[in-house]
C-alpha cells in the first residue's frame, strides 16, 4: 500500500493555501439519504422541477425522477443499456454521461439537446470497467445552473471482477454514496444560482454543504468496514475531505474504477466531478464526521458517523486491483498542448480560444493513442485553479510538472485538478466510436465561460 505524505498538488501549486477554519452551527439532522437504484435493461429518467426543504429554508430545484439529484443507476460492463430521458422542465436540457465510453451522439454534450417537453432515448453498450461515474447537463452556457439546481446523478458500473472483490458492495448498507455539494444560501435559506462576475472567475463558492443533498444528515452504523463512494458533486470548489480525527483511510479507487495500489491517506483533495471510493474501518463506539473544506472557502462538518456498540463485519483492504494502464510511446504517439489561460473577468480559453459551437478544434483518428499536456498558465491579478475533463475515454497520468503522479493520480482518471502553473501530462486512447467529444474546464462557471473545446473522432 502506498502512503502519501505531502499532498502533492498543493505542495507545488504557485498559490498559497487558503483553508478556511470554523464550521456551521448545528441544526435538527436527517439520517443521510441515499437515492434510489435504478436498474435493468429500460431505464427513465425524468428532469423536473421542484424544490428542497433544508431546516433553514424551502429553495427551488431540479432533479432526476425526484425534487433533487438523481437515482444512481447501476449497470454492468456488457449490458444494453436503452434510457429514455424525459424532459419535462420549462427550457432546454442535455443529460451527459460523465466518464462513460459512449458513441458521440449518445454523449449528451451539448449538441445533444433535450428540448422542453420533449424526450430522448441513447441507447449504447457499456463497454468499460467497474467504476463510480455520474450523469449532469450539459447545456452550453447553462451547465452551471442547471446543476447548481440539483440536476446530477451518480451511473454506477459494475463487472464481474469487483463483484467478486472482498469489500463492501451493498448499497446504502456498507457502500454509501457520498456526493458533496456546496450551495450559497440567501437569507431566507434559500439557495438560487445568480453568480456575480467575481463568482464566475473564482467560483460559486456556498456557505453549507449538501451531502446527498440533506444539510449536515447522520449515520448510525456498526462497528465494521464500509466503503464510501466520494463525489465532488460542486459547480466549481475545491474540497479536502477528511474525517474529523484525522484518521487514515484506504482509498481504493479514482473517477475511472480500481487503482493499480490501494493507498493510505487521511484526506481528499477533490475538484468538481472527481470521485474516490474509500474504506474505512469503524472499530470504537461514538461519533465522528465527515468534515469537508472549501479551498479559498470555509470549513464544514458535512456529515455525522454515529458508531453503535453492534459488531458489523470487517473486510481487508486489498493491497492491489487489476489495471491496466494507457499504453504510450513518447516518440510516436501524437502530442497536443492544452493551454488554459484566465484572461480577466469571465475571459476562459483553452490555447487562446474560447468555445464555439460551430468550430471543430482538432480531429484525430479512432485506434490512437495520444498524449496530451495541459497546462495552467493564467496567473493574472489572481491565481486560478482549473481542472480538465475529457468526454469519451478514462486516461492515464503521465507525469504531474514533470514528475511521476501522486498515488491517488495513478489509475483511471477522467477528471484532473489543475492549479496555476502547473503542468500535467495525460495519455488517451481513443477507440470504438466516432464523433464529436468535448474536453473541458470542469469548474462549471468556467465551461459555461468558454473554457471548453471539442474535437472530432474519425
Ligand atoms: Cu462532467 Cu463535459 O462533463
Ligand atoms: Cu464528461
Ligand atoms: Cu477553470
């Protein structure tokens, strides 16, 4: 097992840390909820509005099926999946399928548009590992709000290799979701999205946290193992996730399924749509909780672990998992730079340019392998973090500013932080499909910005 000393990406970001202290008082709790399983061959997805209580006031919302987020819907690799997305909210919508390897004109990007009032039916195979993905919108421009309104489930894979694996996997018993939302309530306690120009360049930064949607829920559990499948679910923060005694836990898998090592850590740092499953071993009576820090933000006590004096079961925590890495070779495989620049207020490019629909930024050809760098070079007046997320394939990390990854950057990952000068090198193979994918700044305020490019598959 590997163990991570120094976090990495903030030992060598240019910025200073900003980690905020003091946490948000205590109001009546809920038992953390858990959304439903949605599963088989023909599967709905509704997009409606509705609206959340939290104990501090009553906000308008989207969701799945549901007032807020979405079922998780669970799958396995080989299946024929066929959903029927109905959309019935007042506007336009896309539901795209985050981390999942799918024919373009399934993706659910932004040419794929879901009209008001009317339906749409991907059907496609699933054609990849076990893995903790999820599902959001995807509309140009609108991609912020629409999520900041609850609009985002989690796409669960399964395969016959983690079924067989000695850790947790009854859902909602001993492997929890966790997906992790902040919201910026007004007050009233009511949340809404209307970000002024400062929370474009810097985030839609929230003053609660969500987990599950419920503010500040619970868990009664037994002593035992569990697994807890982490989602940064927010429009554009940063979290470190950790435990409230800085306990070590065992993190088992990124955005893209099974770490090569399992490796020991005692917090997360996670941008928007990156996933950790972790195991964690409750082994005395009394209470703990999840703690979620916002980088630049505030501090939180997201969620509270109550430990029952009932002995539950223990699981090992496997020391390695089956993987297989994104083969490259440095002097053939096709290069590309990607430059994400901040250029002033709600200005986001990648290599100078700024999303358009109408423009095809690269094509390159189905079977290749290729190896990207992307680089953070927007300093300006204040230093920026960005992220990367490319549509269509789960890559490898090559090298982290010229050095190997950190261990929780070694296994499949769709998602990478990006933080003012640095600089990441990533190898994707593309294969199966043709098309047109997206890649972009997955800090939604920025993709709605521009920050966004789209190449062509042939
Ligand atoms: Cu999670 Cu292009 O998105
Ligand atoms: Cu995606
Ligand atoms: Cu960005």
């Amino acid at each position: 097992m590997k163990k991570i000393a120094v976090l990495l990406y903030f030992s060598m970001a240019a910025s200073v840390v900003l980690w905020g202290a003091g946490s948000q008082g205590g109001a009546e709790s809920s038992v953390l909820p858990v959304p439903p399983l949605l599963e088989g061959e023909k599967l709905r997805l509704v997009m409606q509005e509705g609206t959340l209580t939290l104990p501090m006031g009553t906000s308008k919302t989207m969701g799945f099926n549901g007032d807020y987020l979405g079922p998780t819907i669970r799958v396995s690799n080989g299946d024929q999946v066929d959903i029927e997305v109905q959309n019935t909210l007042k506007e336009d919508s896309t539901v795209h399928w985050h981390g999942l390897h799918v024919p373009a004109e399934y993706d659910g990007g932004p040419h794929q548009i879901v009209e008001a009032g009317s339906t749409w039916n991907p059907k496609f195979t699933i054609d990849q590992k076990a893995a903790t993905l999820w599902y959001h919108p995807h509309l140009l421009g609108k991609t912020a709000e629409h999520v900041y309104n609850g609009m985002a489930g989690l796409f669960y894979i399964e395969d016959d290799y983690s079924k067989s694996l000695p850790i947790p996997q009854e859902y909602g018993i001993d492997d929890f979701p966790l997906v992790l939302q902040d919201r910026r309530l007004d007050k009233n306690g009511e949340f809404a999205y209307n970000p002024g120009g400062r929370d474009i360049m810097a985030g839609y930064t929230g003053n609660i946290i969500l987990v599950n949607g419920a503010y500040e829920p619970y868990l009664d559990l037994k002593k035992g193992t569990y697994r807890f499948r982490v989602i940064n679910g927010s429009n554009s923060s940063i979290f470190r996730v950790r435990f409230s005694d800085e306990r070590n836990f065992t993190v088992i898998a990124s955005d893209g399924g099974f770490l090569p090592e399992s490796a020991e850590a005692s917090e997360l740092i996670m941008s928007p749509g990156e996933r950790y499953e972790i195991l964690v071993d409750f082994t005395t009576q009394g209470t703990l909780s999840l703690v979620t820090d916002i980088y630049g933000g505030d501090s939180f006590k997201s969620l509270d672990f109550n430990i029952l004096k009932e002995e539950g079961t223990y699981y090992p925590h496997p020391e390695s998992f089956e993987y297989t890495p994104v083969v490259y070779d440095e002097s053939v495989n096709i290069k590309r730079n990607f430059r994400m620049e901040t250029r002033g207020m709600g200005g986001f490019t990648i290599n100078g340019k700024s999303m358009d629909m109408n423009r095809i930024d690269f094509t390159l050809d189905k079977n290749n392998t290729e190896i990207w760098t992307i680089e953070n070079v927007g300093m300006g007046m204040m230093n920026i973090p960005h992220s990367f997320h490319v549509h269509d394939v789960q890559f490898s990390v090559i090298s982290v500013n010229g050095r190997e990854p950190d261990p929780l950057y070694s296994g499949p990952k769709d998602t990478v932080l990006v933080m003012p000068g640095d600089k990441i090198k990533i190898a994707l193979r593309f294969e199966d499909y043709t098309g047109i994918y997206m890649y972009h700044c997955h800090f939604l305020e920025h993709e709605d910005s521009g920050m966004m490019g789209q190449f062509l598959i042939e």
